[in-house]
C-alpha cells in the first residue's frame, strides 16, 4: 500500500481582487496550507505527492512567492518526498526562472509534456503525455499514474485514458473537486480543486486529495477541505419577511468573517415596502462576511398593485354613494372626487 497527496491550482500569487482588502489573507493562507501539508505528508508518511499545475497565478510573482514554492520543495527533498509536478501554461515563464534551483534537488521531478519518471522505491512510474500515446507495455513498474492539466473528457477521452494503463489520472485546472471513474479495477480520474478560494462563485475549492495505490491495483482516495474559507448562497424573498429589518435579521444567521455570502435578494414590493439602494444594502452587512456579492432583482410592483387598489376603492364607493338616494347627483360627484383624492395622497382627511 503505497500513500500520496494530490493537489493542483495553488495559483501563488494570485491578485485576489473581488476580495479587496482580504485578498492579503488569501495570499497567506495559500502558503500556510503548503507549510502545513509538508508537515503531513511526513507524519503520514506519504512519500509521493502529485501536483498538477497552475502552481503560480501567472509570470508576474514576487520573489516572496517564489521563495515559498521553492522552499516547499527543498523541504520535500530533505524529508525524502517525491515530487512528481507539472507546470501550466499560466506558468511556464517562472518555471524557466525556478528551474536552476528546482533541478538540483533529487525527489524532485518537473514532468515536460511526453515524460515521465520512475520511482523504483514505490514501484510507481508517473507520466505526462497529453497526446495520451502510451500504453501498460511502457510502464515495468506495478503502478501507473498520470498527470495533466486540462479539461476531462474534453481534452482527454476516457477511452484513451483506459488505453494508457495508468491506475490514477491526476487532473489539474478545474477549481473544483470532481472524482470519476476511469475503470472497474479501481482506477481514478480526480481533480482535487484549486488549493484555495479564487473566486467568489468557486465550488468546492480548497482540497488536498489523499489517496493510496491498493495491493489489487487502482487506488483509494480521500478528499480533506483545507481552506477555512467557505461560500453560502443566501436566497431572499421578499415577500417572505415582514420587512428590511426582518431580511437583516435572517442574513445575520450565516454571519461569518471566513464565509463569502452570494445574496440574491427577489420578489415584488409595493410602494409601503422598504430596500434600499444597493449601496446601502451592503453597508448594513458590512463585517458579516468576509466577502459579499448582492444581487437584487425586485420587482417594483406599486404602478399595477396601486391601480388596481384604486380601481376597487373606486367601484365600492361609488357603490356604496349612489345606494344612497337622499344626495344630490351633484354632492355624490363632489365626494366621490374627494375620496379619490384621499386616497392619492392629494387631500388630507379633516
Ligand atoms: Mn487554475
């Protein structure tokens, strides 16, 4: 029974910019993950750690950044981890840069398109070919596994993927968990999300994937959620609560400084019913959420729901006036007009 870990799309030092002055946190949370998966990795002692792309956000990293990947790696190489990683087009600039620090370190294996390296020690061949042309005969070890960075089965079809033997297709570029079948001897397909949040409407983001490779070939695999961020999707009808402070009130239950809020906010309202302006929506969940995104779609009902009030009013009272026989036409006319000036706002009652 041979250990792993899998992780993808660390995007080190990404902009972070829908999170405006949070962004800072997300930055160092990225980094505190990799700190604290090296610790696992050698109290579980999993000796193989797959990562598949979109290590960095893009060319454009500070040394800081850098230094931390490459710091991971050093410490990856002096706790006897291998490392078999892929880097994506996002990044492929940087890992020109990295390279003169990143190839002197023995467990440590950047895979280019079309190679592969064996790890005798865990009788795991690992590959990367996105053309997919190789087969079971090109790998003398027990295990198989491949890395890629792309879209499954767009760009990789699960025939070919079958084709190529491999017990494990180790996926990098989606942001959001996905596990998949690859065959009935246990093979799998998994990408593990990105590494953290990097956009406000990212599902299941923020995984490592921990697996082993079974005696009876194919793997067995865990997902564990690292962030500590998490999204919730808040739906708002109006017309179900009393009134704005009701709305406040419900939203403040998912009140939480590590939580990105998505608030649709829906319904129609008349005249009497108080939303404000987006702006002011937003100063009142202000310190909720560590971010927010506000969506209000409300229907302005008052010109219909006025209009037809007014036309019942209208009918009822001139029911009710001309019932009555005693008045002049001329006094029913005049309160009549008066009434529906009461009712416009036009008049005040005595
Ligand atoms: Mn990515």
């Amino acid at each position: 029974m041979i250990k792993f870990a899998h992780i993808s799309d660390v995007h080190l030092g990404a902009k972070f910019l829908v999170f405006g002055d949070h962004a800072d946190d997300l930055r160092s949370s990225i980094i505190t993950n990799l700190n604290r998966l090296l610790d696992r990795l050698v109290s579980d002692h999993i000796t193989l750690l797959l990562i598949a792309g979109d290590i960095f956000d893009g060319n454009d990293i500070n040394e800081y950044q850098k230094n931390a990947f490459v710091s991971f790696l050093e410490k990856s190489n002096e706790q006897k981890i291998n490392v078999a990683m892929i880097f994506g087009n996002h990044d492929e600039l940087i890992y020109n840069e990295l390279k003169p620090r990143i190839e002197v370190l023995s467990t440590v294996h950047v895979l280019e398109n079309g190679s592969s390296v064996e790890f005798p020690d865990l009788n795991i061949k690992v590959f990367s070919d996105r053309t997919l042309s190789f087969s079971k005969n090109d790998n003398p070890l027990k295990y198989g596994a491949l890395l890629l960075h792309g879209a499954y089965p767009d760009e990789f079809p699960i025939e070919k993927l079958r084709e190529t033997g491999v017990d494990y297709v180790a996926l990098g570029h989606f942001h959001g968990f996905k596990e998949y079948i690859l065959n009935d001897n246990n093979g799998r397909i998994v990408y593990p999300g990105s590494f953290e949040m990097l956009e406000k409407e990212d599902k299941d983001f923020g995984n490592v994937v921990f697996g082993e490779f079974l005696d009876e070939g194919g793997v067995h695999i865990l997902k564990e959620r690292w962030t500590k961020y998490s999204v919730v999707s808040i739906d708002i009808n109006i017309n179900d609560f009393k009134n704005f402070e009701d709305i406040i009130e419900h939203i403040k239950h998912f009140s939480s400084e590590f939580t990105v809020a998505l608030i649709s906010v829906n319904g129609s309202r008349d005249v009497t019913y108080f939303i404000p302006e987006e702006m002011e929506f937003t100063r009142r969940l202000n310190g909720m959420f560590f971010a927010l995104s506000l969506d209000i779609q409300v229907e302005q009902s008052e010109d219909i729901e006025q209009l037809v009030q007014k036309n019942e009013f209208r009918k009822l009272l001139k029911k009710n006036i001309y019932d009555k026989g005693e008045i002049s036409e001329e006094e029913k006319q005049d309160i009549l007009e008066y009434c529906i000036k009461l009712l416009e706002g036009k008049e005040n009652t005595l």
